[in-house]
C-alpha cells in the first residue's frame, strides 16, 4: 500500500507542477521535496509518471519551474555527494534525483534554445536561485558531473566501506582516495573488492544518468567537421573529474572481468538476477562513448607519437602532450602484458558467449551486448599501438576473429544489423594491415562453431574467405558498398597465405567469374575495381606463396577461360551494348558455386522480423578514403607510398589515362555518389548521367594485371594436358599431385612489390562511427526507454 501513496503522492507533485502557471518559488522545499524525499518509485515508475507531453508542456509554458526543479534536484545530488549519503533516507534521495533528471535531460536537449542551460553559471531563467559558496561561479553541468563522480565512489552506496563501525563523516567523504577503491580487479588493481548487488544497481542508475548527460550529441545533425567537442565529456573526462583515472580502470575492469557463464550451473541465470550485467552493459556503453578522438588529429598525432617501449603506466598521472581526454590518454598508455592479456582475455570471452553450444538447450547464459564490445576492441586497436602488436604477436587474435566472422556471416541477411556488419568489417581491415595478421591465419581451423557456411577442412584464412564469399553472394543489397573493403581485407593477407583449401579456391575464382562478366563490368564507374582487387589476390599468391597452393593454381586452370575473357574484353560500343541488354538478373550468380551441407547444428541467416527498428548510418566512406597504400621492402618494413593526386575516374578517357596503373590498381573512384547510386548491382545503370563507353572500358582493360596469370597458363596448361592424354588421367588428385610438384621458378615476370592498403582514420570515419555508436545505444536501452520519441537529429530511427 505504501509504494502505491507514494507513487500517488508522486503523480500529484508532476500534475502540480505542469499546472502552475506561476513560478515556484527555489526555496519554496515542501513543494520541490515532493519528487525525491518522501517517494520510493523506481526508474520505471518515474518513466511512466512523468510523461513527455507533460515535460515539454512545462518546458514550453512554465520554463523557469522546469529550471528550478533541475537545478533543486542537482543540488541534491551534490549535497548527496558531499555528506557521503548516510543514512538510507538520504540515499533514496540520490536515486530519486537521478531517475528524475534521467527523465528529464533528453527534453532539455531536443530544444536548441535550452541546450545551454546547465552550462550557464546562474541557471537558465532561474536566476533568484542560490547557490553552494564551493560552486561559486561553476556552471550547473559541471556540478551534476562532479557530484554524480563523487556519488560513483560513495562507501556503502556504491562501494565497500573500508570502515568497519560507524558510517564515514562528510570529512572522510572529501578526503576519499578512489583509487583504493576500483570496483574490480584488472588493470593496475590486484584486490577484487566482494560482490555487492545494491552498489551494482545504485552504480547503474548513476551511470545511465551519466550516459543521458553524454548524449545530448544525439540531438545535433551529423557533420563532416568533427572540431565540435561534446561538453559533457570533455568537462568529465579532464583533470577537473578526480576520480577520472580510478573510474576509468572501475568500468574497464568490471566489463573485462565478466564472466556471463558464471559457475557453469546449467540454468543458473533463469533462477537468480544478474545485476552485475547490467552494470557490464552500461560502463561498456560510457567507454565507448568517451573515448572519442579529439578536434583535428592532434590527438590521434600524440597518441601515435608514444613510444609504446618507453610509455608510462596507466597508472600514473596525466602528462602534459598527451590527449586531454583522460580515458583516451588511461587506454593509450596500457602497456603491461598482463594488463593487455587481461583486456583480451576478458574481451574475447565475453564475444565468444553466444557461440558457446551446449547439449541442453538455452542452458547457458547469452549476452546481448558485442556490438558495444567490438566497438571497444576497435577503440583499442585504434588508439593503443602495443594492444594492437600484443593481439597480433600469437594466435589469440584468432580467438577475436572467429566470433568476427561468426556475427558477420549471422548477420548477413538482416539490414537492421547493417552496423554490425561494417563495425566487424572494419576491424578486419584494421587488423590486415599488419602482417602478422595474415600470418596468422595459416593456423587450421579445427573449432566447428556451427555457422552457416559449407563444411571444410583448412586453415582461419580459408573460413574467412568462404564466409567473405558467403556475404557477397548471399547477403542484402545495402552490403554492397562493403564488397571493396572485404575484398581489400583478402588482398592485404594474400601475400601470406601458404595454402588455400579447394573450397575456398573455388569461392575466389567464383567471385572472379562473376565480377568479370561484361554487364557487371559495364553496367557501374566502380565494378571493374573488384576484378583488380581479385587479380591481385591472384597474383600475390602466385608470387609469394606458389608452393602450397596448389588448389588456386588447379582452380585458376580450370577456369582459364575467366581470364581469357578479360584479356580479350570487347570495348566497341556496339558490344557494349549488347552487354547491358543482357543484363536481366539483380545479383550475383549462385550457379558454379556448388554449395555443400552447412555444418551441423547452424541455423540460416535469417532477415530482420517486420517492424524492428533499427539506427540509420551515415554514408560508408570510400575505400580510398579509409586507406593508405604502404609497400613492404626487402626486410619486411613498410614504407608510406604517395597518395597521387590522380583525376577521378570519369567517362573521359583522358582522366583515366592520367592515373598510372599503380593509381589504378589503387581504385581512386568518385565517391560523391549518393549511396543507392553506388549501388552495384541494381537492375538499372548506376547514375543516369553516366554510361560506360569505348574510351572508358579500354583505359582501365590496358591496365588489367594478367601478366602473371597469363604466363603461369602458358606454362602450365600444356603440361596438364599432355599428362592428362599420356596417363589417360581423369582424376584431380593426380593433377593436384603434378601441381604440388611444379615449379615456375624463372619462368614468371619479376615479382611486384607488395601493396598493402592499411586503414586510416579520417573525419568522415569519425561522423560515421559517432553516428553507429549512439545508435546503438538508443537501440539497446529500452527499459526504460531514455531517448524514445525525442527529436533526435544524429541519425533517424526506422522500422524494417
């Protein structure tokens, strides 16, 4: 009976409060009390209590009691965070305060004209309020900041108290060293503090409110210029915030730390809660949200400035030169190898919990969360230099790559997962731009993780490889502008792949043959770029890797007839035509691709249910945009090739003759189309504007890299043959026996350098991934719905 008075007493204070045509008076503390003292309603109960007609309704029609109530309900926050909450009266207060304002911050972001409030040092339109003689001066965000910090290290709310008797004065509060008190073991912390689920739930409830504060860069339109620092976070993130380093390691440490499996009980998470995944989900949510790269690239400059063998610990305090960003400066500068095994360890666990199969259905807990956590592995990489060689250095970036590869393949046929998609892609593009990485993947696959994807016995580069395939030949057509960088991932490993299996053979030479054929070429500016990426995969395991491969070599034999097509391309305008009349079919052709049984136990990529909402994304930066070309030299290092200045591609032949066939090869496109433009297999031409013609197929036909390929056919087709008559050989094992054997030592062109395109941030990558992110996050918190039906202006919300 109680809980309903309260919720009653609750609504009547809300009704009051959006009748009052007058202002209420700041010290009038019977009437403001009403909201946080006497009630106990949950987040919930505040969510559906204060409804948003009736938040918009004060705001548009009695702005100084909205202004009032948010600088009375701040001001309990920081007396709350000053006395140390002693007793449970004043730290219901705390929470009472923390669900309001959760629920209040998104409508005080979606109106321009309010947007600066909290950041006025007299609040807003309140200006009779009064203020702390400590805060003089301070603006109302920076006190809320602060005193939600404070309260995040608060003993018996948030943490252990060290005290064994009476509870800590306000002296003990201020003197508090935080550092004492992370709340995990991990990073630069070796005691893991007892399990406590009410700091677990109270250290939520002030993050989601951390969370609703950052997010006001939500309601600001998405631009290419990203000199726009978020206020919130550049103020939380700096030395003014002195519990940034121990909060810093606090949220890093409890998501790393997670185990969601927990004891292995079978079941276990349908009889008990687990309040400490939701505390999981929202620190990994605040760090991928505050580490952003900073205005213009001084930062990314300083972070790639440190030398990873002379960086300090996190532990130690900030250095000037560094990033401001506290977080990002804590991350870069990680450099112990228990520390890095820690974060990769911790990360790898929790991507790989959805895979784990067990023989009792549904017995084991399954995460919902690795989106935010591939996101945070890309931070990572990005910004810690020595994370990304300790991933590389041994074969636990495998331990990464498979669930990669497992969400990309899942995903593939659901356009409400197009980030996940891109987010995935992009790490493997990261990722292949170090040698070791390809390297590595010369490792057997010997895991069966049921995917959806034939059955095959190889290595990790051949499962990429089909699932690559899988994706191009099966996936949604949104994924399309994803086919360069997939493509640009397989020529990055290439130079180092040992031994490519049948299957995966086969999978390429397919691609090969789909994309090479005349309409396809004809029918977009971009197409014929692919078949460059897919000649160059070619090459670069002839070259380098001739030996072991014997499966492409017997592969690209029999499809001989692929690459004499291409040589001998018809660029006359009649056939050109001709071509495109033929073009009847929106796809890639399943034919010649023999798709074996799936592994067992996989269920098919299954498109989104109707109705599913789902984040748009900004545009999907150009290959050549996100990359730069480094060759590798004699002893392995790699050296920046100059980004030529080449004309885009145009129907003109004259700015494609301009481009040299390096620059070709580089596939230097006009990215000014607009996405469904850039569509590549649509059943009409590409932009109205532009069609293919003569000039335009012979500047880049002349430059086609078949060189190689032609001579290794030359040599060997003769020999296959003559083998084949003289033994009366119908069996492939004989020939693949004759190709293991074969050499072309001195019988091919001089090997080409090896190009390897590495991926480089930029400002449009940056929108893009400010964009994903907080997509993301509107998406995934629903209970309660935080920014639900606000005006969001960063990306729009759409139902499949």
């Amino acid at each position: 009976m109680g809980n309903a008075d309260s919720k009653l007493h609750f609504r009547k204070a809300v009704v009051q409060l959006t009748t009052k045509t007058q202002p209420v008076e700041a010290s009038d503390d019977v009437f403001w009390d009403q909201f946080w003292v006497d009630s106990s309603t949950t987040v919930q109960d505040v969510f559906a209590l204060v409804p948003a007609a009736e938040i918009r309704a004060v705001r548009e029609e009695s702005p100084s009691n909205l202004a009032t109530l948010c600088y009375k309900a701040v001001e309990r926050l920081v007396r709350g965070a000053d006395s140390g909450c002693p007793s449970e009266k004043e730290r219901q207060t705390v929470l009472n305060c923390t669900r309001l304002l959760t629920r209040i911050l998104p409508y005080i972001f979606e109106d321009a004209d309010w947007r600066g409030f909290f950041w006025s040092t007299i609040p807003g339109r309140a200006g009779h309020l009064d203020r702390d003689a400590d805060d003089e001066g301070r603006p109302l965000a920076e006190s809320l900041l602060l005193a939600i910090a404070d309260l995040l290290f608060c003993p018996d709310f948030t943490i252990q108290s060290h005290k064994k008797s009476s509870p800590d004065t306000a002296d003990d509060i201020r003197a508090i060293d935080s550092c004492e008190y992370i709340w995990e073991a991990g990073v630069g912390f070796a005691q893991a503090p007892p399990l406590n689920y009410v700091h677990d739930l109270n250290r939520t409830e002030l993050l989601k409110l951390l969370l609703t504060c950052f997010s006001e860069a939500m309601y600001l339109p998405p631009s290419a210029e990203n000199k726009v620092l978020n206020p919130w976070i550049s103020f939380f993130c700096s030395t003014d915030n002195r519990h940034a380093l121990p909060l810093f390691t606090s949220l890093l440490n409890v998501v790393c730390a997670y185990d969601p499996v927990g004891y292995g009980i079978p079941y276990n998470h349908l009889l008990f809660s687990d309040y400490r995944e939701q505390l999981v989900e929202q620190a990994v949510q605040i760090l991928i949200v505050t580490l952003e790269h900073e205005a213009g690239s001084a930062a990314s400059a300083a972070l790639q400035a440190l030398d990873p063998s002379t960086c300090p610990s996190a532990e130690e305090e900030h250095e000037p030169g560094g990033p401001d960003n506290l977080f990002v400066n804590y991350l870069s500068r990680i450099h112990r190898e228990e520390d890095l095994s820690f974060v990769l360890k911790g990360l790898a666990r929790l991507l790989n919990n959805p895979l784990i199969q067990t023989y009792l259905p549904r017995s084991t807990k399954k995460i919902q969360f690795h989106q935010e956590l591939l996101i945070l592995f890309w931070k990572f990489c990005d910004f810690n230099k020595k994370f990304l060689f300790f991933v590389l250095k041994s074969s636990d970036v495998l331990d990464m790559l498979i669930p990669i590869l497992f969400y990309l393949n899942d995903a593939r046929a659901d356009q409400s997962r197009l980030g996940l998609m891109h987010i995935g892609v992009f790490i493997l593009l990261l990722l292949s731009g170090e040698r070791n990485f390809g390297v590595r993947l010369n490792k057997p696959y010997a895991l069966r993780v049921p995917m959806d994807i034939p059955v095959f016995t190889g290595t990790h580069a051949d499962l990429l490889i089909v699932i690559f395939h899988k994706i191009i030949s099966s996936g949604h057509q949104r994924l399309q502008p994803l086919f360069d960088c997939l493509l640009t991932i397989i020529v990055n490993i290439s130079p180092y792949l040992k031994s490519l299996s049948m299957v995966a053979a086969n999978k390429l030479l397919h691609l090969l043959e789909a994309f090479s054929t005349p309409w396809f070429l004809f029918s977009s500016l971009q197409n014929h770029h692919l078949v460059f990426f897919l000649l160059e995969v070619c090459n670069n395991i002839i070259q380098y890797q001739f030996d072991g491969n014997f499966n492409l070599v017997y592969a690209i034999i029999r499809k001989r007839n692929v690459f004499h097509q291409l040589a001998n391309l018809p660029s006359d305008t009649a056939s050109i035509q001709r071509a495109l009349q033929k073009k009847k079919r929106t796809g890639i052709s399943r034919t010649n691709s023999v798709e074996n049984e799936s592994m067992e136990g996989s269920r098919p990529a299954v498109p989104a249910e109707p109705g599913t909402l789902k984040a748009s994304l900004e545009a999907t930066p150009g290959i050549d945009k996100i990359t730069e070309k480094s060759q590798v030299s004699q002893d392995g290092t790699m050296i920046t090739v100059p980004h030529l200045d080449s004309p885009h591609t145009s129907k003109s032949s004259s700015a494609a003759r301009a481009s040299d066939s390096e620059s070709e090869r580089d596939h230097e496109v006009n990215r000014t189309q607009s996405e469904p433009a850039r569509s590549r297999l649509s059943s009409v031409s590409s932009t109205a504007a532009w069609s293919a013609n003569s000039d335009w197929v012979s500047s880049w036909k002349a430059k086609l890299p078949l060189q190689t390929i032609m001579r290794l056919l030359q040599v060997l087709v003769p020999q296959v043959e003559k083998i084949c008559i003289d033994k009366g050989l119908t069996d492939e094992s004989e020939i693949l026996k004759f190709l293991q054997h074969g050499t072309l030592v001195g019988l091919l062109p001089v090997p080409h350098p090896i190009l390897i395109r590495k991926y480089q941030a930029n400002a449009g990558t940056a929108m893009w991934f400010r964009t994903y992110i907080w997509g993301v996050i509107y998406l995934r918190n629903v209970d309660p719905p935080i920014w639900y039906d606000t005006d969001i202006r960063l990306f729009e919300i759409q139902r499949i």
